[in-house]
C-alpha cells in the first residue's frame, strides 16, 4: 500500500458508527451507490470457519490457477501490506489501483457512517466486478451470519473449515452458538462442504444446512481424504503432499476440493494434483531463510506460523509431535485478546525451550509478563525475538518456532526481509 492510501484509510476510520448494529443495512447502501459490484462477480466460492480459512482459500486458488482459470481472492488479514488482501485475476492488487479505488469510495460513500471492514470489502466487490475471472474466492473476515462477506448473492458453493473456541466477545461462549455464526454463510440449494468438526458443531452445522435446503458435504460421510488420496461420489484422486506443511493442511485441501467439485463448475481432474503441490500461503508453518535465519547456526532451522488460538495450538502441537528428531525452541508472542493459555497448553509439553516476546511494532501485544503467566510460568522472557533469538541454547541441530500472533507473524516477516 503506497502513502496516497494511508489518509484516506485514517478517514474512513473515522466514520466508524457510534452505535455497532449486527445488519449488513450499511454496506447494502454503500454498495447500492457503487451499481452493485457484489452481484457482478464470477462464481464464488464462501469460506468461513475458525482455522484454515487462509490456508483453504490457497488451495482453492492454485487449483483454479492450475486449471488456467483466473481467480480473484479476498482474505484478512494482512501482515505486511494492506494490498495482500486484493488478488485481482492472479495478482495482489497494485498501489496505483488500490489508491484509486479506495479514493472512489471514500467520495461515493459521502462521510456516510460505515465500519473499514465493510469498506475493504466493497473495495473488493468493486475491483471483482470491474476485472474479468473465472472465479472469486472470499474468505469471511469474523463469523459468518453478519459478516460484511455474506451479503453477496447465493455462491457456487460455501465451505466450513475447522471451528474452535475464537472471538467469543463478539460470536459467543461455546462452540455451538460460534458454529451457529459461522452456519450463517450457508444458502438455500448451495452445497456446503465442512471438514473434520467436534460432534456438537456437526450438529449445529447439518441442522442449519436442513432448516436453510443448503445440500452437505460432510468429512467422513460424503468425502474423505486418507493416505494422499481424496474420495467422494465421483471418484478418487490421488494427491501429492499438500504445499502448506503441516497434517492439518490434509483437510482444508480436502474442503478445497469437495468445494470445487460440488460447485458444478467445470474444473478437470488434472488442476487438483498441481494446485495442491503449488499453495502456498505465508505464516503457515513457513520455513524462513532471510535476516533471522541467519542469526541462528547453519544446521538449524527457523519455522513461523500465526497460529494463535486453542484450536491452531492443538494443530501446531500435532506438527510438533513429529519433530523430535531434534530440540524444539518456541518463541511466542500474544495477541492481548486472546486465550493465551488455551493455546499453549497443548505445545508446552513439545517445547525444549518457551520464551515470551512483544515486538515494538506488534498490534495489540501481549506483555510478555502476561505471555509468561498464559504459560503457567514456563516461558522465559526474551522480551524482544532477537533477544530471544540470541539466548537460545546452542548445541546439536535444532527447530524454532514464532508463533502465537498473525500481528507478530507481520513484524518477522518484515525483520526476516
């Protein structure tokens, strides 16, 4: 994002509405100005869920783009640069039409209360709708019913990835009423494909998809994904190792392609092998190579991932399972909002070494006090990551981890250059 975009973000900041309503009233005007960009889109695939959302929209755009088709994709949120969120046709927007986007509808939306979400997403519909594709990819940006995302006509197809304990201030206290938020996506007569999920939130899920007449495709009933294979009703198809490391990465592959396959469009057999092999998606157990790499010995290796709640904690800790070949060092950095403790209770028991960081420049950091209490005492401070960087203990090879925040993953990503 260039300095022309940073004044007019500042001012739509400004017009946040003093009084937060959960009706999408809003963006319906604003969009109603722009000529309705949101009902000129290609055909689009919904992704909502907890983790894997990110991950899940990767995979359904190297597919798309191993089939030759181009592909628009909304995500949230960035780490480095606001454009990250805009790949128009294949490509991250660039700055000279972003800044004349969001100039557009700071006029069109006339000092018009309005949240930044709902504008970064009219910004999308807009920039979509005026850029021929083959398909858009939305990835929701919190919960489902009310998101800004949801009001788009019915998609091709919606998909639900994994759903923990995330956000419970704004979408509720217990998995039943958060999968209840994210159910919201669904749409009467669009399939909806779901991963692995706790029973209580399959419930939640198949009673809302049979109250709305939106068709399942459920993990485990109407397809599966074992052994590098996928299986549904219309057949199997082998799989390379996902590009995105990690087991978890198995099913948000699999709800890729069910979404795909389910949504009628016309894609061969023969994009899925490619894209799987090809996603990639940064601060997803990314292995760095830059600036800190290289403050660590050669035969070391130095890992990051924004995962920072219960769930993406138990996912990590099943990555680390399979890491003890060698010492594991986690270095992590919180987000003040979080379940701190929820998600490194499942990776302390992994952990050779724990130590507790806040970067200057992370958004919303937890103290490290606060990161070592989360930890029960176990982490060290570091307090800073080069510090924490420099005191780990040398010795035979080993793995670092940088984790706990997608504000943190920004910071490293740009430290690690």
């Amino acid at each position: 994002m260039s300095d022309n975009t940073d004044p007019v973000l500042a001012r739509l900041t400004s017009l946040h509405p003093r009084l937060m309503d959960l009706s999408l009233d809003r963006l319906h005007g604003l969009l109603a100005k722009l000529g309705n960009p949101e009902r000129r889109l290609p055909p689009v695939i919904h992704v909502a869920g907890t983790n894997g959302k990110g991950s899940t929209c990767a995979f359904l755009r190297a597919i798309g783009e191993a089939a030759g088709w181009r592909v628009h994709v909304f995500t949230s949120p960035h780490l480095v640069r606001f454009n990250e969120r805009f790949r128009v046709a294949g490509s991250i927007v660039s700055d000279d039409v972003l800044n004349a986007t969001m100039a557009h509808i700071e006029a069109v939306n006339a000092n018009t209360p309005i949240t930044l979400f709902e504008v970064i997403t009219a910004a999308a519909f807009h920039m979509f709708a005026n850029t021929p594709a083959d398909l858009c990819v939305l990835e929701v940006g919190l919960g489902g019913r009310g998101d800004a995302t949801n009001v788009i006509p019915p998609p091709a197809a919606t998909a639900i990835t994994s759903i923990s304990m995330d956000h419970k201030e704004l979408l509720g206290d217990t998995l039943a009423i958060i999968a209840g938020e994210k159910a919201g996506i669904m749409k009467p007569g669009v399939p909806v494909v779901t991963g692995a999920q706790p029973p209580e939130v399959t419930d939640v899920l198949l009673g809302h998809a049979k109250r709305v007449g939106a068709p399942v495709f459920l993990r485990g009933r109407n397809w599966s994904i074992e052994r590098s294979v996928y299986s549904d009703p219309r057949g199997s198809l082998p799989l390379p190792p996902p590009g995105l490391p990690g087991a978890h990465q198995w099913d948000n592959a699999g709800i890729a392609i069910g979404a795909l396959r389910a949504s009628g469009l016309s894609i061969p057999d023969s994009a899925f092998s490619p894209g799987v092999a090809q996603a990639e998606w940064p601060a997803r157990l990314q292995r760095l190579s830059g600036r800190l790499a290289a403050m660590l010995p050669p035969d070391w290796e130095l890992w990051l991932d924004g995962g920072h709640n219960p769930g993406a904690g138990e996912a990590l800790a099943e990555h680390l399972r399979g890491w003890n070949d060698r010492p594991v060092h986690v270095i992590v950095g919180l987000n003040q909002a979080k379940d701190g403790a929820g998600f490194l209770r499942p990776l302390i028991p992994h952990a050779t070494t724990l130590w507790a960081i806040a970067e200057p420049e992370q958004h919303a950091a937890m103290p490290v006090e606060g990161v070592i209490a989360a930890s029960g005492g176990v982490a060290r401070p570091g307090p800073h990551l080069a510090d924490a960087l420099t005191a780990l203990p040398r010795g035979k090879p080993a793995r670092v981890l940088i984790c706990g925040s997608l504000y943190l993953a920004g910071e490293v990503l740009k430290a690690d250059g």
